[in-house]
C-alpha cells in the first residue's frame, strides 16, 4: 500500500548488480535459445557443442579447471558468461579476443592466481574477487576499458599505485575481497582508490577486525563492510580504519553487514558516525553479544537522517531493556527501522522527537507500545506490522497524541474489535490505514479514523459492510480481498470511493446498480469469486461493457461461473441470457400476446375452414354411434342389407329414378334411397348413417345441384368417414354434369379433395357410349353379388 520512504537507502551495490544484468539479459530473455544454463552440472570442461548463437551462457558451479580460446571462440554473439565457483588457476583473456560483444563476465571463486592481460572493449562487469592473488590483479590493458563500470578483485597485500592503470575510469562499484589479507608486522599498507562511486570491502567472517591497510578514496558515495567481528579491544581498530574513509563530503551511504559486536562497541560505532557526513546509516545481519548495560551516547548535532537495523540477533539474556531502548528512542535522526529483531517494546521519547517515520516490523510489540506518548507529534508514518497487536481500540489510543500521522500499518497482528459503542479514539490526521492479516470481523467499521483514504482490510473475518456506516465519506481506496463477503458493497457509504479491491470473497450475485452508485470508480478488482451464472448476473456484466476497459482489473480471466455446473468455469463474458427469460413482466405480456394471436388465428381458421359445421357432423356422428352401442348384440351382427345407398339431389332424381335404380336392380343389385328405406321416427343424420353402413357401396351422383344440396354433403361426408372406419372402398362417385372447381364451396373441402383424388365414372352424354358405363357400374358390385344375394332377404 505504502513504499518504506527509506528505500532510497538501498545497498547501491546490490541495485547495481541486479540493474547490469537486468540490462545485459533482458533483451533475450524472450529468446530462450539464445540462454544456456549448465549450472551446478559437475561439468569438468566446457562442452563443446554449445549453439553459436548463444548470448547468456552460465557455467557456475561446476569443477571447470581450464579455458582454452577453441571453447569459446565460436560463440561470437557472447554477452553474458558466468564462471564463479570452479576451479580456474590460470586465465589468459586473450581468450576472448572473438568475443567482441562481451559485457559481463563473473570469474568469482575461483583459485585464480595469475591473469593474463587483454583488453576486451566492450567489457562492463568483470569479477575476480575470492581468488588466490596476492597482488591487485592490474594491469595497463584494463586502462582500455571504458566501459567498465563494476570491477571485483582479491588481494592479500597491497601497494598505494596498484589501481592507478585505471583511476581515469569512472566506476560505479569497486568489490574488494579481503578475505585472505593480513596484517604485516611493522609495516603499514596503502592503497589511493580513485573515481568509483561505491566500495565494498569483504573481510574474513571468522576473525576479529584487524585490517589497518589505509584507504583513501576520492568521490565515494556509497561504502559497504561485510563481515566485522570486533569486540571491546579492536573496536579501536575499525574506528581507525573508518577515519580515511569517512573523510569525503561525498558519502552519505554506510552500509555494515554480518557484523558481531558488543553493545559497548556498537555505541562507540554510533557515536563515531553520529558528526559524520553520512545520511543514511544501514546494519543487516547484526548479532550483541557479551552484554548490554547502560552507556553514554551524546545526540550532538547530525546530518544523518536515517538508521535501519534488520536482523538483529541478542545473545545477551539478562541486560537492562532500559538501557538498550533508550538509546534508540532518543535519537535525533527523522527515520528508524528497527525490524526483524527481538525487541518487546520501544519507549516514548523523554523529549519532544525529530522522527517522521518509525519502522518496527517483525517484533514482538504488545499493546502497550507508545500510551499516552506525546512527544511524536512530528511522526508522519509508523509500521508495527508483524508484532503481537490484539485490541484495535488501543491502537487507535496510541495515536491520539500523534499529530502528524498519516499512515499507519498494523498489519499481520492478532487485532480484532468486539465493542459494538463505536467510541474508538483515533488521530484525525490518518489517511493511510493498513488493517490487513489480522481477525477483524463487521465490527471494524465502527471503529476507524474519520478522514482515513485508504484502507487496506484484506485477510480478515469480514462477512459484510455494515450500511449505516457514516463516518468514512473521505475513503477512496478500500482493499476487502480475501474475506467472507457475500455482497459487492455500493458507494452509499462510500461517497468517493475509486478504488475497490474484493477479490477472493463469496460474492455470488453483485448488485446490479453498482456502477451507478459508485459513479467516481476507476478501479475494480472483484476476480476469483464464486459467481452465480442467473438472471441477476446479467445486468452487472452489461454494466461491465459500460464502463472502460481498464476500471474493471483482471477481466475477464479472474472473472468465471461458479454456479449452476452447466456453467461452471465459463468465463462471465462468454456467459448470455436473453432478456425474455429474465424479465417476469416481459415474459407474461409476450406469452398473453402469443396466446391472444393464436386465439384469433384459430377463429380465423375455424371460419374459413367451416370448422363449425365439422363439429356438427362430428357429433352427430358420435351420438349415432353411441346410440348404436344400445342396439342388440344380434342385430348388430347382422350383414349387409343393400348393394348400394345412392346420395343425389331432388333436382337429379328424375335421371336416378329413370336411368340409374333401373338399370341396377335389373342386374339384381339392391338399392337403398332415403324415400322408400329410411324408417319414420328417427332423425335424418342416424338414416343417412343406417343406410351407409347398411350397403356396401355408397353412390353419389355429383352435379351442380349436388354441390349446392347440404344433406348431400352430410351423406358425403358420412360415407367417407365409413370408409376410414370400415376399412373398405365403398364409395362410388358418379359426374352426372361438370362441375367446375371455383363452384364448390370452400367448407365443403373433402367434396373437392375428393374430386382432386379419387377416379369418378362420368355419365356420357352420346348413347353409345352407355354400354360401357353399366358395365363399369356393375363391374363395382361382382366380388360381393353373390354373397349377398344367397345370404340376405333385403325387404321391399
């Protein structure tokens, strides 16, 4: 959330590093081929079948003894070549005469003793430290490289004009391993480094402090020690060797690195460095031995503005704690950074503070740090993160007295708030809060600082954001990630919010109008959340579309259906409804027009169609036949009466009557016709019904007067449905006269199917032609002539 403002004090060396081969590698690194790793391999030579087009070849590690120039003058596009940690002896650079773009090259721990010089033009990081010179490994020809700007050598002794071949360069870092050096009796060394904006000096881990070499150095900006042992007696001894060092205006980085010392010593240290020039004063590594007891430090006037101690390990187990914490607490230096140690507690100033930023991360801090402490007025920034914080209510007193903090980080404690008054007493001056990692619940939002901008509440046991929360009009970022919400918070509460983070929650269903409460949104960060792929999603991903594509971080991988499991996995913009399935309202208006459509086509159909009069006959027809279930079994089962029923119009009887019945019943066919057959007392439908079932064939004399009889089309009608019923081919149709097509009735659709499907015997008009239509006629009634005629008795 916040960056340590004490960043700038940094190991230059390390920054510098890692910049170079950042800078020498990058440009590959999207180009594996042009990488060769064979680290840690057990490689005794280099392999031979490397690809010339390698840049980035890393060697370390391995038990490489020898460099010829056929190993790697193949690789001409070399720039990075890492051989630390082998077992080289001897180097002749002239080996990398090909090489004409190499940058970077590490020969670090190796049992180099000897080199031989050539100069490589483009070189900019050469490492020859931890080797077995015994002198600086110098020579004229490195005088040539311009572009060196990290240069690492070992020595055991020195002489003061070792780097002149090279003080017209212009280093960034000068390593020097010191490792093997040792002190010569009644001789005292010197060595004149020039131009190099860092140095860094490693001495042995396991002896005392004893190098008495002089350095002087002109420009140094940076200084690093690594490996200081010192005790009371050869305290001395480091104060000295840092007098020629320290000398230069320019220094203001001081770095000390796995250093063991006592506490009398690390004062004397303090108090050395406190009138230096030096502005920030860095420890890594530090272990107190022997004992810790009260000493004098004087806090004259300094230009040091920052101190950080990381890694501090005690192995004094009884000492006065007031001793060790004042010492800190009085200092007059705006920044301090004290973490990774096992300090239990740090005392209020007696006196009103310069600090501005106080670091204690990772100690074992309680609640009773700095209450009722009002000489911090001035502290901008205060870090307890990583400590044993539990009660928010208390961390919230701490402050009151505080009235320049703006940013507080209490971040990976035990803090949680079971008071439900919302009585908290903060600073009003806070506007960066960091409250992540710890066992909040709801109940937090009743006790924050009022104007606070940023909060940071993520890792907590948060279900929900209380709505009635008032007090945090000014929040602008809000971090909830990793928590139990199950609801995406509106900006009701948050007036001029921008910023939201709920990751990782249970957010299943986030509302709606989200994005049109929170109109001054610009970032959101709702991923990885188990989303309900329903109707009540699809309104917040079209709000999604709406709102420009960098607001909403992580969209659309992070962003996938949890639920139902036809959807699970797919991501929510892929994920499509339609409005009609979601919209109740819409859904009821479209199905009751739907139906309503449907209806009036219907009716429109039925009229046309002449469905009515269909039904009639339909039910005419059933009623006929469920009056025919009430007739004897016995006469049921009696057979067929008649040869043929003949249907025709009152208009066409003079033909039947003189032309058709006569010449039928001549050949012994017997005829029904409604005025001699059909029996008084029943309805006409139930004799037209009796008469078809009745007869075997039914014949219908078809003309225009046909067309326009009703109780023709009845007959017609009923037939045809016999003939489904029956199974049979019972229908004969006579064309007494044409008829044309348009003349048929649209309801009477089966008379034109009928015409349409079925062949007709047509009454020829020449009387020659007769002959041929009686036998036709006839040839209808012959499979079944016989069996009726010795089988039934029809009645006259």
């Amino acid at each position: 959330m916040t960056k340590d403002k004490d960043s700038t004090v940094r190991s230059f060396h390390f920054v510098y590093i890692m910049t170079l081969i950042f800078v020498t590698i990058i440009q590959f690194s999207d180009e594996s081929e042009f990488v060769v790793d064979m680290s840690k391999l057990g490689l005794t030579h280099v392999p031979k079948d490397l690809p010339p087009e390698t840049k980035v070849l890393d060697l370390s590690q391995n038990n490489i003894s020898e460099l010829h120039l056929s190993d790697v003058s193949f690789l001409s596009g070399l720039k990075v070549l890492r051989l630390s940690r082998n077992r080289i002896q001897c180097l002749d650079v002239s080996i990398f005469k090909f090489n004409q773009d190499l940058e970077y090259l590490d020969l670090s721990h190796n049992r180099l003793q000897k080199v031989s010089c050539h100069p490589i033009m483009s070189l900019k990081h050469l490492d020859l430290s931890f080797n077995d010179f015994d002198a600086l490994p110098i020579c004229k020809e490195f005088g040539n490289l311009t572009q060196l700007n990290f240069l690492g050598l070992s020595a055991t002794k020195f002489q003061q004009l070792d780097l002149l071949p090279i003080a017209h360069l212009h280093l960034s870092c000068i390593l020097l391993d010191l490792e093997g050096y040792y002190v010569k009796e009644n001789e005292k060394e010197s060595l004149q480094i020039l131009n190099t904006e860092e140095l860094h000096l490693v001495f042995h881990p396991n002896n005392f402090f004893s190098v008495q070499v002089n350095l002087s150095v002109n420009s140094l900006r940076c200084l690093q020690l690594t490996n200081i042992k010192l005790n009371d007696d050869n305290c001395q001894v480091l104060l000295k060797f840092l007098t020629e060092l320290t000398r230069g205006p320019n220094l203001l980085n001081f770095t000390l690195n796995h250093i063991e010392t006592t506490w009398k010593c690390l004062i004397r240290a303090f108090q050395f460095l406190w009138p230096k020039p030096i502005e920030y004063l860095n420890i890594y590594n530090l272990t107190i031995v022997e004992s810790i007891d009260e000493e004098d430090f004087t806090y004259q006037k300094t230009t040091l503005k920052a101190l950080k101690m990381e890694h501090v390990i005690n192995r004094v187990f009884l000492f006065s704690q007031t001793a060790l914490y004042t010492v800190f607490s009085e200092m007059n230096i705006m920044m301090l950074t004290i973490s990774d140690t096992f300090f239990v507690h740090m005392l209020c100033p007696q006196v009103p503070s310069t600090f501005k930023f106080l670091n204690f991360t990772q100690n074992v801090f309680t609640d009773s740090v700095f209450q009722n402490c009002n000489t911090l007025a001035r502290l901008e920034t205060l870090i307890l993160q990583k400590n044993k914080l539990k009660d928010l209510f208390k961390v919230g007193l701490m402050t009151k007295d505080m009235l320049s903090l703006e940013i507080l980080d209490v971040s990976w404690n035990s803090l949680e708030y079971d008071r439900h008054d919302g009585n908290c007493i903060w600073v009003g001056s806070i506007v960066v809060l960091d409250l992540s990692s710890n066992i909040l619940s709801d109940s937090v939002f009743r006790c924050l600082p009022p104007r606070v901008k940023v909060l940071d509440l993520h890792n907590n046991r948060i279900r929900s954001i209380p709505k009635d929360v008032t007090s945090l009009e000014a929040l602008q970022e809000l971090n909830v990630a990793f928590n139990f919400l199950v609801h995406l918070p509106g900006c009701g509460t948050f007036s001029s919010l921008s910023v939201l983070i709920i990751d990782y929650n249970s957010v299943s269903n986030p509302s709606a109008d989200f994005f049109q409460s929170c109109q001054k949104i610009r970032s959101l960060k709702a991923g990885n959340n188990p989303f309900q792929c329903t109707c009540e999603l699809r309104d917040f991903i079209q709000g999604i579309g709406q709102v420009p594509s960098e607001v909403v971080e992580d969209w659309p991988d992070s962003y996938k259906c949890d639920y139902p499991e036809s959807y699970k996995g797919t991501p929510l913009k892929d994920f499509h409804v339609s409005q009609l399935s979601c919209n109740t309202a819409l859904l009821i208006v479209t199905i009751g027009v739907t139906g309503l459509l449907v209806a009036v086509t219907v009716t429109v159909l039925c009229i046309y169609l002449d469905l009515p009069w269909y039904l009639r006959m339909l039910c005419q027809w059933t009623q006929t036949r469920h009056r025919a279930r009430n007739v004897p079994l016995a006469e049921l089962q009696r057979t067929l009466q008649f040869h043929a029923f003949i249907s025709y119009s009152e208009h066409d009887s003079a033909w039947v009557k003189n032309e058709l019945v006569p010449c039928l019943e001549k050949e012994d066919i017997k005829i029904c016709l409604h005025e001699r057959n059909f029996v008084p007392g029943k309805s006409i439908v139930e004799n037209i019904i009796n008469c078809i079932e009745k007869s075997y064939k039914s014949i219908f004399v078809l003309s225009p007067n046909f067309v326009q009889s009703e109780w023709c089309h009845y007959e017609l009608y009923f037939a045809h449905h016999n003939l489904f019923h029956e199974g049979s081919n019972n229908l004969i149709l006579i064309l007494l006269e044409p008829i044309p097509q348009n003349s048929i009735p649209g309801k009477y659709h089966k008379l034109r199917a009928l015409m349409a499907q079925r062949t007709y015997l047509e009454w020829p008009k020449e009387k020659s032609k007769h002959g041929l239509f009686w036998a036709n006629i006839r040839a209808a009634f012959n499979m079944k002539l016989t069996l009726i005629t010795k089988n039934d008795d029809v009645p006259t």
